[in-house]
C-alpha cells in the first residue's frame, strides 16, 4: 500500500504519548496484551504519526516492539522523551523526539537522559520526575 498514494494526506498525530514503562501511566489489561492493545487503541482514535515520550526515561525495547506493531497498522512512532527542565516554579516539560538513528547500537537516548541528569540518580529521575538544569 502507497500511503501517500495520491500525494499530500492529512494525517492524526500525538506527540505526546506515554507507556507503561512511564510510573504516571495506567495499563490493566493482560501484560502479553500490551503491545497489541495499545497498537488498537491508536487505530481507533485514527493516530498515524506518535511521539513516545515518557517522562525522563525511554525504554528502547518496549519501543521497539511498540514500533513494529504500530508499521503493521500504517502508524508512524518516533522515539522520544518528555524532559523536565528546571525553569520557574514547577520547571517546563519539553518534548523531546529523537531519530531512529539514536537507536542503532549504543542506547544514545539512555547516554543522552544520563547527561541530562549528570547529578542526579537514574532512579531518581526516571521515577520521582527530577528536574534537570
């Protein structure tokens, strides 16, 4: 199938999508069920394009097969992160989206996260919604 067939297309997208592997997201469906679940979910709400950006932390083979299952379906996941940086009184959350390249070999988004929070405990950071400076 020729996606963009007939040239431009508008498509649904949501940068702005988390996973279980994010502490904030809720799943109670079967574990196996996960990937296939969350695939069906965005066919129903007509998503092409995603960004999985969970908070401070990227877990690239959850990614990975999220991606896989998403191509089957004609959807178009990035890999990202929704980094807090500490500016004012709560900080701002960015959105982060990084090319599939970052995903060849090193874990560069992990390399990436740990330079982000070069003070601060993965743990710390990846569950409790540190801050970076």
């Amino acid at each position: 199938m020729d996606f963009f067939e007939f040239g431009a297309k508008w498509l649904r997208a949501d940068f702005h999508l988390h996973t279980k592997a994010d502490k904030e997201f809720q799943y109670s469906g079967v574990e196996n069920d996960f990937v296939k679940d969350y695939i069906s979910a965005l066919v129903v709400k007509e998503i092409h394009v995603g960004v999985i950006a969970n908070h401070n932390k990227f877990d690239s083979d959850e990614f990975k097969a999220l991606s896989k299952a998403a191509r089957a379906e004609n959807i178009c996941l990035l890999p990202g992160v929704e980094l807090s940086v500490g500016d004012g009184t709560n900080g701002v959350h960015t959105i982060i989206v990084f090319s599939n390249e970052w995903l060849v070999g090193d874990n560069y988004i992990g390399r990436f996260l740990d330079q982000a929070f070069v003070n601060t405990p993965q743990e710390q950071y990846e569950n409790g919604n540190a801050n970076t400076q």
